[in-house]
C-alpha cells in the first residue's frame, strides 16, 4: 500500500511583537484523551497542486478569515511516512503567511481549541505538545520556512 500524499501546513501571522503560529487539537483527542497539538492539514486530491491543498485544508479547518494567505511550498520532498498512521501518510508542508489580525473561526468536526503560539517560550510549548513524529516534520517545515524573507528575521526561534 502507498502512502496517502497529505499536505501540512505552517499557518503564521506577523504581529509586531513578531510570528505566531497556528496549532489545534483534534476533536478526537476528547475521546481518546491524547491530547496532541497539530496543525491544518489533509489529504491531498488526485490532481490538485500542493498549494491548492493547503488553501483549501486552512479553510476548512479554521475558516475564511484564513484564506488571505498565499500558501508558498516550502517541502519539495515528502517528509514521512508519518509512523502515528502506520506509514500510510507522506506530507508536503506549505508555509501561509495570514494578515494580522486574523480570527480563527473553527470547524468543529475538525479543530478542538485552536490558538497562536508565539516567541520561543510559545513555539517551544506548542512543540511539547505534538507527537514526536509531528514535531520532527513541523521542525524540519519551519526551518524551510524561516528562509522566507518575510519570516528571515526570526531564524533564532529554532536552535
């Protein structure tokens, strides 16, 4: 079985105190009490561009006020297959850079407890939270992503 090509995104904000990145947890984790951070994401349909993919998943999970952004690939090469969905995902990650201010309006079949984290201390806990496999494939995307101009300035964030 092939994996199911998934795009991931790193959802960011520019505040004038400096980025802010979204993460959710899933409404599942109310059931099945593992409560991990993710971030918007889905599969990928037959034929749609990556950056179409990840459009469309920020909408669907934290509405249209979401949209704004232009998704700008940032992972050329999949990254996986994620070992939590037993190697059947393999993710793409795109960067979309949101207008401040931006209102996360979620979806609930789809999003528990959004929120922005910000500045190392935020970036940090938002980390703890996530899977190990999550947090090693949204390490390796924002690394990408700090090479952005718009993002350049906050390259400490990740030591």
């Amino acid at each position: 079985m092939t994996a199911r090509l998934t795009v991931g995104t790193v959802v960011v904000r520019l505040t004038p105190w400096g980025p802010v990145f979204a993460a959710h947890f899933h409404p599942r984790c109310r059931l099945d009490g593992e409560l991990r951070l993710t971030t918007a994401g889905g599969g990928i349909e037959q034929n749609e561009p990556v950056h179409q993919a990840a459009k469309r998943e920020v909408y669907e999970e934290y509405g249209p006020s979401c949209t704004d952004g232009k998704p700008l690939c940032i992972e050329a090469q999949p990254l996986g297959p994620d070992p939590m969905n037993n190697g059947h995902k393999t993710y793409l990650w795109c960067l979309v850079v949101l207008p401040t201010p931006t209102i996360i309006i979620p979806n609930p079949a789809e999003v528990y407890a959004p929120g922005w984290y910000g500045g190392r201390g935020g970036l940090d806990h938002m980390l703890s939270l996530m899977s190990m496999a999550k947090r090693e494939m949204f390490r390796s995307a924002l690394r990408e992503a700090l090479r952005d101009p718009r993002l350049r300035p906050y390259a400490g964030l990740l030591q």
